[in-house]
C-alpha cells in the first residue's frame, strides 16, 4: 500500500519560516506535490518535484529525498492567509494519493 | 478564465436515495479527476476519465459510477447513499492524463447524507 504521513498540526508566528514534513511509503511515484487548501475549499497547487533537491517559488519552497522517503515543505515570512491545511501528495499514476495532512495556524 | 466549476454547492439527502454531482473542467481540459473529502483527512481518489473513457478507479464500491460527456464535463452518481458518503466531493481538471500534470481542483459539494 502507499500512505503518506504527515503532523497533524503546527503553529507559528506571522513572519516566521515554518517547515511542515512528509514521510511516506510507497512503491513508486512520479513526483511529490504540495497542496494548499483553506477551511475546505478546494485544494490549490503549491509546488512539485519531480527529482531529489530543493525547488522555490516564491515563499515557498520544497524538498525531496527518495533515498529518505521524505519531503517538506518551507514556508517563508508567515502571512495570517497562510494559515490553511497543508498536503503533500504523490502520483503513482494518473492520480494522485494525498497525506494526512497538516493544519497550520499562523498567530499575529 | 473560469476555473472548474461544480454544482450544487451543498447537497442533503437521506440513506438510500441516490445523488448526481456535476463538473465542468477549465476549457482545454481533458480529463477530469473525483476525489472524496471527508472531514479531517486527505481527498481520496474514486475516479478518473479522459476523453468520455475510464482511465483509473479508486477503491470505492460499485455505488459509485461517473461518466465523461462530449464537452468533458463529468457526472459522478452514487446511489444507495450511507451515512459514511457525508463528505466533500472535489473534482479536478488537468490538460491530459499525464501522472505529472497539475491538478485542477474545484471548490467541491458537500453532501451530508441524514
């Protein structure tokens, strides 16, 4: 099976960097994403790596380590809108398996 | 340009009536994606269609059929509804049916089932 574990939550402070990490165990996968989603609305793309290292955009960045079996997520100078549910996601194939997931507050 | 649009937004229904969710994806899009939502966890895969055929099924009974149309719109039906169906129901658009494409998700229906 393929499953994907992430904290169930994480507090920060407006203006400060948060890492929000995923494990996972899976047999294969294409890429690793990274998913936004406020109050259950519908989930945004954040960021996608395709290979090990770090990608950036923006605010965001995110890591990969298939030796590992790991990947994370960094989110630079809080902003109170960041706070959300946080997913990272693989595609084993045409769809796409989600974590748990990871609520993060930001505080002021 | 419209995102993915879905219809109706909310939905009640009682166990054992059967319900009929809508999508349609952003222009261009062909294949269209459905995920189930329920409350505190990760959306889960039920279906995937690209070009009207079935291209990938997730781990759901048969209750839970879905079609593509000509336009790439898509219908997912689930009859006999239970209690455990309450969620929300997310559909996402991509352009193809690559395993790296983005997804495209809508704002979703929430079904609560009585």
């Amino acid at each position: 099976g393929q499953s994907l574990e992430q904290p169930s939550e994480v507090t920060a402070v407006e203006g400060a960097i948060v890492q929000i990490n995923c494990t996972y165990q899976t047999s294969g996968f294409y890429g690793l994403s990274w998913y936004q989603q406020h109050d259950g609305g519908a989930p945004t793309f954040l960021s996608y790596n395709a290979l090990d290292g770090l990608e950036e955009t923006g605010r965001f960045s995110s890591f990969l380590s298939r030796s590992d079996s790991y990947g994370y997520l960094l989110l630079q100078e809080l902003q109170m809108k960041d706070s959300a549910s946080y997913f990272c996601a693989v595609s084993p194939t045409n769809k796409l398996i989600f974590g748990t997931g990871t609520l993060l507050a930001v505080q002021p | 340009d419209a995102g993915v649009t879905q219809s109706p937004t909310h939905l009640i229904k009682t166990r054992g009536q059967h319900v009929t969710l809508r999508c349609s994806p952003i222009s261009g899009h062909k294949s269209v994606s459905w995920y189930q939502q329920v409350l505190g966890q990760g959306p889960q895969f039920i279906f995937q269609y690209y070009e009207k055929e079935e291209r990938g099924r997730g781990n759901f009974p048969d209750r839970f059929s879905a079609r593509q149309f000509p336009n790439y719109s898509s219908e997912l039906n689930v009859n006999a509804l239970l209690l455990g169906d309450s969620a929300l129901y997310l559909c996402a658009s991509s352009p193809i049916v690559g395993a790296t494409d983005t997804q495209y998700f809508g704002p979703g229906t929430r079904l609560t089932v009585l």
